[in-house]
C-alpha cells in the first residue's frame, strides 16, 4: 500500500499577499514597495488584491495587526506562565527583549520603522501602534502594581523608558551591551523593590 504524501497546509490568497507584504515592508521599507510589487510577489495582480485590501493603507494597517498580535500573544504567554509572578514576569519580558535586539540592530524595530516612515498622524497604522503601546503600557503598570512597588506608576514608567530607550539605542551602542544592561537594570529594579519590601515588613 503506497503512503500518503504528506499533503501541505492551504495558504489563502490573502494570507499570501499579508506574507509578501512582510517579506518586503520589511527589506524594502513602506515607502519604497507598490501594491503592484507586492501582488506580483504574492502571485497574484493589482485588481485582485484590491478585493482584500481596498488601498495600501488598509494593507499596511492589516499587516500591522499581525505583528501587534504576535505580540500581544507572547505577553498572554508570559502572563499564564508567571500568573502570581508579576517580578518574575518582568524580569523574563528583558531577558526576552535582549535575546530579540540582535535582529534589531540588523534593521531597526519595526514598530519604530513605521512610525518614521508614516509621518501623518491620523494614519491608521499609527493610530494602531499607539493603541498598542498604551495597552502595553498599562500592563506593566499592572505588573508593578502587584509587585507591590511604593510608587508603580513610576516604576511603570522607567521600565517603559528602558524598553523604549533598548529599542532605540541598539543599532547606534551594539546588541550586546544594550542587552546585558537592560537585563542589568530590570533586575535592580526587581531587587531594590525587594529590599524595600522586606524593610516594610513588620519585625
């Protein structure tokens, strides 16, 4: 009896066309690719793809969407995996974060990238990003509210500095050193909020 050939997941059209869409925002950047290059490359025409997505801006803000859900997944992941945790919780989001600067310093954040190249302000790719940053946000300050830090607000806001400021710094300091120092700083923070927390403890 001869053995079935392995048969390959279907990938839609319009999964094609968000895949090519990546591939080439990407390498090219968003300015610099057409709806027309990107149809060719997902295999299809112009016409056809505009029966996805009606303009470039909708597809821009599409694939956005994907990334940011990746994203929002990974902190799900986290969130079970530390439930209870929350010092834990961030101390593995910067190591996470430090593991992923390698691939920064080669092309920059993605994030970042569109921003700069999506200067209007009522873009809907921006409008996504910021909606995303502020739910990010809000999660670290959750995280430092159950951490029990004296001011979580603060806390929340100097882990975002770093965050961001990792993120930015990466392509001009190197990988490595913004890295081992952004892990560096979270678990002073982590340690600092545990000393504090043990001299609160009544004797």
């Amino acid at each position: 009896m001869t053995p079935k050939a392995e048969t390959q997941p279907i990938v839609s059209l319009r999964e094609r066309i968000l895949s090519a869409t990546d591939d080439l925002f990407r390498k090219q950047g968003i300015r610099g690719v057409g709806v027309e290059t990107i149809a060719e490359a997902a295999g299809t025409n112009k016409m056809t793809l505009y029966r996805y997505f009606t303009s470039k801006d909708e597809l821009i803000a599409e694939w956005l969407r994907g990334i940011i859900a990746q994203k929002d997944a990974e902190w799900d992941e986290l969130s079970a995996t530390y439930k209870g945790r929350p010092e834990e919780h961030l101390q593995e989001w910067s190591r996470r974060l430090a593991h992923k600067l390698a691939e920064m310093e080669k092309r920059g954040s993605i994030l970042h990238t569109v921003i700069a190249e999506l200067p209007e302000p009522d873009h809907p790719a921006r409008r996504i990003i910021q909606e995303y940053k502020r739910r990010e946000h809000r999660r670290v300050k959750r995280l430092c509210d159950e951490a029990g830090f004296q001011d979580a607000n603060l806390a929340a806001n100097l882990f975002y500095l770093m965050l961001e400021g990792a993120t930015n710094c990466v392509q001009c300091v190197g990988t490595t050193q913004i890295g081992e120092h952004l892990v560096q700083l979270v678990d002073m923070m982590i340690e600092n909020n545990r000393s504090q927390g043990r001299r609160r403890q009544p004797l």
